[in-house]
C-alpha cells in the first residue's frame, strides 16, 4: 500500500507548532506541504508585520513578485495599498499583512511564459486555514481588513459577496474569536479596472471606513 503524502490530506494542520509566536510559525511554515500548491510555487511567503499590530490586511495569495521575493504585497498590488492605507490615516508599517493561501497558484500561457494569477479552490483555502488561525491567535487584531472575494470566502465562508458587504463593519465568530471586519476589494482589481481612479477611490472610502474605527 502506498504512503499517502502529506499534501494529499489537504491541511496544514500538522506543520502548525504550538508555541514560539510568529518567529516559530513562519519558519514552520517555510517546510509546509498541507495542499499540492507548494510543489510549484518558489517559496512559502508569510505575513510580515508587528506581533501586536491593531490591524490584520488578509488578501487572497502572493503573487509573482511576492513568491520571488518571500515578502506578502511587496508587488505593484501591495505598493498601491500602502498609499491608499497611508491617505485613509492608518500607518502601512503598523499594520499586519498576510494572505489566506501562502503558496503562489499560476498557469503558465506557454512554458517559460510569465507566470499568471490563478484563483485558489475552496479546499486549497481551507488547507491553508490553519496557519491563518494561528495568525490571528498571536497577533489578535483590533480590526481585520478583508481584501477581496478569496480573503472573505477563506473567513467566512463560500457564500461570502465582497460587493455586497464592502465598506460596511461586520462582527462574526472567526477560528472561536469574535472579529470585526471591514471588507473592501482586492487592490489588483484596481490596477485592472478600466475607470483605475474610480476603483481607487472606491477602495480608498472603504479603508477610510476601517481607519475610523481604528481612531
């Protein structure tokens, strides 16, 4: 009989250390095979930031840049979000950034073509859950900061709309704590927007929503 691979039981669960803080989780969380995604990508890339920042920025999974580098929102995404948290009145550098996926998910158009974003499944989130947890159990954030559709799904579940509540304050039971959230689109979709300034002000208002909160 065949031994079954850890990536084929779809949880992070038993690479998750119990104790050491955030030091222990990210070097725990370099060795990670809960899901088939880290075959592919470069490297794990985990959340960066202070162990006791009052915010938590959850986006949906590092992208070229970021698997390159190991840094979350390091690329053109993560440069336009510190200048809109930076306008809505919250510090970039007192924030803490992470993602819901921490493995890079792309297809390539052609082999040796640039690498291109693909959404994560369901199961690939719920995999990787464990270490968002363990995240939030260290950090314990005033306010968690939604951004985009995967981040929501990944928290709250697949029925989750990011239109539909973006901009508004929820107050849901995430991993037995209860959070406030500010959902709020993911900034890539504003690189990708054809009206790029309307996008940005719509993100912009939503962070501003956060930042009063956090005041």
């Amino acid at each position: 009989m065949a031994v079954k691979a850890p990536e084929d039981g779809y949880t992070a669960e038993p690479f998750v250390p119990e104790r050491g803080g955030l030091p222990a989780l990210r070097r725990a969380a370099a060795g990670c095979r809960g899901c088939p995604l880290h075959r592919d990508a470069t490297r794990t890339v985990f959340g960066a930031g202070d162990a006791d920042a009052r915010v938590m920025l959850v986006g949906e999974q590092p992208g070229d840049q970021e698997d390159r580098q190991g840094r979350p929102f390091v690329g053109p995404a993560g440069k336009l979000l510190d200048r809109a948290l930076a306008e809505a009145g919250i510090d970039p550098g007192e924030a803490y950034v992470t993602n819901a996926i921490k493995h890079f998910k792309f297809t390539r158009a052609e082999p040796g073509k640039r690498r291109i974003h693909k959404a994560p499944t369901l199961r690939e989130m719920t995999a990787c859950a464990p270490w968002l947890a363990a995240e939030l159990a260290v950090v314990e954030p005033e306010l968690i900061v939604l951004l985009g559709a995967s981040a929501g799904k990944a928290l709250l579940g697949s029925s989750f709309r990011v239109t539909q509540v973006r901009g508004t304050v929820l107050e849901e039971e995430i991993h037995g704590r209860r959070e406030r959230l500010v959902p709020t689109v993911h900034p890539s979709s504003v690189l990708r927007a054809d009206d790029r300034e309307s996008a940005y002000d719509g993100l912009l208002s939503d962070l501003k929503v956060a930042a009063r909160l956090l005041a």
